[in-house]
C-alpha cells in the first residue's frame, strides 16, 4: 500500500489559515479608498443573499441550506479579491505578511558612581594581600572610641 503524499496546502488546518487571511485581505480591499465601488458590491450582495429567507436552498433543510450559504460567501471573497486591482492587492498582502514595528536606539546610560560614603558607619581599609585574608576589616574611628 502507498502512502499517499500530502502537500501542507492541501488539508489539515490550512485551508482555515487561509481563510482567515483572505477575510483580513478583504477587509483591507473593503476599507480601501482605491478599490472601485464595482467590486466592493459583491460582498454586500453575497451578505444580503446569506440574510434572506429564500435561498436556493432552504435554510429549514438542515445541512444543506447553510452549506449553499457559505459556499457563496467564499465564492463572493474570491471573486471580490479577484477583481480588485492587482497591485493594491499585492500591497496589501505585502503589508499583511511583513511585521510592522518601530525602531529606535537607545543611548546607553552611563552607570552613576555610587558613593557609599552615607551607607556605611565605619571607615574601612583593605589589608595587603598575604596569602592569608581577603576580607575588609572596619577601621574604628575617634568618634566611636569616645562612646
């Protein structure tokens, strides 16, 4: 038995994917200024159609009568982008598939010194380096010997 060879724009999820992109394209189409009116009309006639009650397949048919309505949507959405002019078309598919974002530079901050003076109560000194310690040991000052 063969196994047979699916591409990925043959099933699955995609065909919904696409579907949702050509209602975002038309929407775009729909929105736009220099699209003519002339096709701008065949989602409008197609959604009137869906809204009536006389189809050419009753709707009180279950199955059947909602299947002839979403079979004119789609055909509408495909004719409407069809007659669209191509190159605002492209455009619009263009901006939909780029990712639109603002750039700026920054300046980086130089780091503020920090002065730790008003954070310690003692004086503090670094002993030499003897092999023996590293720590930091406090440093009593003449105001502390006079408590």
């Amino acid at each position: 038995m063969t196994q047979r060879e699916t591409s990925p724009s043959s099933g699955g999820v995609n065909w919904l994917v696409q579907l949702f992109g050509n209602l975002r394209l038309a929407w775009r189409l729909l929105r736009n200024p220099l699209v003519p009116v002339g096709p701008k009309l065949i989602p409008l006639g197609a959604f009137v159609y869906i809204l009536l009650p006389s189809d050419l397949v009753p709707d009180f048919i279950l199955g059947l009568g909602q299947v002839d309505d979403f079979v004119i949507f789609l055909l509408s959405l495909k004719l409407f982008i069809g007659l669209c002019p191509p190159e605002i078309v492209q455009r619009h598919l263009a901006e939909m598939s780029s990712i639109k974002a603002a750039y700026r530079v920054v300046k980086e901050e130089q780091p503020q010194p920090t002065d730790v003076a008003g954070y310690l109560d003692v004086e503090s000194r670094v002993l030499p380096d003897d092999g023996t310690s590293s720590r930091v040991e406090p440093v009593e000052r003449d105001s502390d010997q006079a408590r």
